[in-house]
C-alpha cells in the first residue's frame, strides 16, 4: 500500500520480510528538524530492532547476528577438540 506523507510517497511495508526480519510496522521519529520512518521488525529467533528501510531493501540487515552465531556453531561442530 502506498500512502503520501507531506512531498514523497510511503510505501508500507508491514509484512513483508527481508532475510530473516519480519517487518512489523513503521516507528516515527524525529531528529527535531524531520521526520525519519524506521520499521519495527521480528528476526526468525525473536529478536526485535527498529531498522531503516533501505537497509532492509538492499539487504544491508539480514538478521540480528544469530544467523552468523549459528554458522559458527555448525562450523564447530564438525571440529575435533
């Protein structure tokens, strides 16, 4: 769905998903001088963080980190000690 705030288009994004991150819905903040839209998301292990949205479209964010925590554990795995 797309909506016009002020002079550009907002494009919602709740529910869509970017790697492992649910998004949730749009969080608006301020900087004092204009409006900054971040998303609220779920990662797959539950993780919620408020991200900016083209870090999630170029997929700059993936995940909160426990997808890179659980390939070390698989990569541990297979190890002798």
């Amino acid at each position: 769905m797309c909506y016009h705030i002020g002079m550009r288009n907002f494009v919602d994004k709740t529910g869509n998903v970017y790697g492992r991150w649910t998004v949730i819905g749009p969080i608006k903040e301020t900087n004092g001088v204009y409006y900054i839209t971040r998303w609220l998301c779920r990662c797959a292990c539950g993780v919620e963080r408020a991200l900016r949205g083209n870090n999630l479209t170029i997929g700059t964010s993936q995940c909160c980190g426990c997808l890179r925590d659980e390939k070390h554990i698989l990569h541990l795995l297979g190890k002798r000690f």
